[in-house]
C-alpha cells in the first residue's frame, strides 16, 4: 500500500511539473520531441505529432526534451524557429520556471478543494486543567469552552493558542461558557520557555490547559477557500526556504533530511488516514519540489533561470564549457544530498528512530 501510494504521489507530481514545462514550449513555439515520466529506458512509448509520451523505468523524475535545447545539436535552417536555444531569454525563463509553478499552483488547487470540502477543527473546549497553572488559579474548569478572549470571539483551538501564546504575562479577559452559564474571568498567562518548529528557544505564554478534542468539520466558501488556499501555499513556500537556510546554518539536524525511503513510509501513512491527509500531503510535497528546483543549483530550473538571468545581463550567453563545468558541478550536489538523504533511510530502518 505504501509503495502504491508512493507511486501515484511521485506519478502525480512529477507529471505536473513536466506539463509545466511541456505546455509553456507549446504555447511559445518550441517543438517538443519527448515528454517522460521517469528516467531511462522506455517502458511505454507511443508518439503523437512532433512528441513522444513515455513511462520510462526510473520512477524519480522526468524531462521534456525539446527541439534544439542541447548546444550542439545540429539544426537545419527552418528548425529553428521552434528550437529551445533560438528563443529570446524572457521566453526560454518562461518554460523554464513554468515546471515549479505549476507545482505551486496544483498545490493552490489541492488546498481550495480541502478548505471547501472541509478539515476538521478543535474546538476551543477545555479537556484537561494542570494543577497549580494560571487555568486552575482562574477556577477554569474540564468542559469549559472559551467563547472570546479580550472581546475576540474564539471559534478554535488554534485561535485562542494564538493569543495566549502571544501574551505571556500579560492579562487577558476570557468569556467562559460552562453549560447554560457564561461569564467572564481575567487570566495572566505564565511565561515559558519553549523550543520551536527549529529546535529554537522562544518566550511564549500558557495558562496550562489541553483540548477536550472534540471537533467541528469547518467548511470553506468558494472566496474564503482560495484566498487561504494561496496563504497557505505561500505559508509553507516560506517555510520550506527557512528549513532550508536553517539546514545550512546545522540549527536543524542534518539527519532530519530524508529520502526515496521516507516518501513511500509517510506517503503510506497518510493515505491510510483517508483521502484528504494524502492530498494535504500531496500539496505540501508538490510545494517542496517546486521551491527545491528554484534554488539556484545548476542542472535544476533554478540553475537555468540563473544562467538565463547572467545571459540576460551580458546580452549574450555564457560559455559553454563554463556551463558544463556547472552542470558537473550542479549534478555532483544533487546526488551527494540524494546520497545522504538514502543514508539516514536506511539507517531510521535499521535503528527503527522515527522521522523528527
């Protein structure tokens, strides 16, 4: 089931990234010789027009190879017209990027759905109080649920962490309701030092209460859905580059990074939840490969976008040899990060450690 899962998320994803691509040289005039799902040797081809649409043996990536994209392909005269190097750069950046976003946007698309479909949602109901915390002091008690605080009416958990979390030590005014009766009580959350998503100390305040988990199923109209939609997309693009600059820096562990193995475990995992985890983990996947490529890594699209953007500033491209020096170099990292992102795979199945 896990494999299956994986297959299909991979299949997904990187045939959205490819029609990216693929659809931008259409619609700008480049001529489009191979679209293929997977590397290496064809398992399936069948040509229509100029293209050949393949499924090839290496389920790990992709390509679309288009007309006159290699420097030393040999063109006539009336090729090219429609051949990749002929473009003008703002053309080429556009096929280029076209892959990631559209990973971006299929995310955007998967999120819309879910927020109009509906997630399920905490309640803001109190299932346990600690003993001696602000909560207890304050005569909060188990089934209380918390209307409003400082006059902002609470609908969710995560609405009244928010506040609380944001402001320790200062006091705060919560509209309690406890079975027919509601009432007001004021409340100073303790301040506390807490470690974050990057393993980072930070101040927070807490007035020692867990949910009830209790939940409503909150649903979306069709403006809300895709204004959150792009939020969200956007949300976790930022924080996919703040993982990524806090891997450099080695605040996050470098073990934390995982590979092939990983993706057909948490692919497994969520779909075994149910359809709508696997989607929301599809879009989370589609955000990372889409923010991935646009690092400026020669061999990814980040890399293209950064030799196109040094083209355009020199009105003229770079060397050739140059570039393939790059490209060595760009393929050398790659590897060596898929290398080691395999490694701690196998070692979270031989010491059977979880994913952090």
């Amino acid at each position: 089931m896990s494999l299956l899962s994986a297959i299909i998320l991979l299949g997904i994803i990187i045939f959205i990234h490819e029609l990216g691509h693929f659809l931008a040289a259409k619609l700008l005039g480049v001529r489009v010789l191979k679209f293929s799902l997977g590397f290496g040797p064809k398992l399936v081809g069948k040509k229509y027009g100029d293209t050949e649409y393949l499924i090839s043996s290496i389920p790990l990536g992709g390509y679309v190879k288009m007309l006159g994209e290699e420097h030393g392909d040999e063109l006539k005269e009336e090729e090219k017209p429609s051949a990749y190097h002929y473009q003008p750069v703002w053309k080429r950046f556009v096929i280029v990027s076209s892959g990631p976003l559209f990973n971006l946007l299929f995310a955007v698309i998967i999120f819309i759905f879910v927020f109009l479909n509906g997630l399920p949602v905490l309640l803001p109901e109190i299932g346990n109080v600690t003993q001696k915390s602000p909560a207890e002091m304050a005569g909060l008690l188990k089934g209380d649920t918390i209307a409003a605080i400082n006059d902002t009416r609470i609908n969710q958990w995560d609405e009244m962490t928010k506040i609380i979390h944001n402001s320790p030590g200062k006091s705060l005014n919560l509209k309690i309701r406890r079975k027919n009766e509601v009432f007001d009580i004021s409340i100073i959350p303790e301040k506390k030092k807490m470690k974050d998503l990057f393993g980072q100390e930070r101040e927070i305040g807490l007035i020692g209460i867990t949910p009830s988990g209790n939940t409503f199923t909150k649903k979306e109209g069709v403006s809300e859905a895709i204004s959150n939609a792009f939020i969200r997309t956007l949300d976790i693009s930022a924080l996919t580059v703040v993982s990524i600059v806090k891997l450099i820096q080695r605040v996050i562990p470098a073990d934390t990074i995982g590979g092939p193995i990983l993706i057909v475990q948490m692919a497994g995992e969520q779909a075994s939840k149910g359809f709508l985890d696997f989607f929301i983990f599809m879009a989370i996947i589609n955000i990372n490969l889409g923010v991935l490529n646009l690092l400026p890594i020669p061999i990814l699209d980040g890399g293209h976008i950064l030799f196109l953007g040094i083209e355009a500033i020199r009105r003229k491209p770079l060397n050739e040899k140059i570039i393939a020096v790059a490209q060595r170099v760009g393929l050398a990292i790659i590897l060596s990060v898929m290398a080691f992102a395999l490694y701690n795979d196998i070692i979270r199945v031989i010491t059977g450690k979880t994913f952090p």
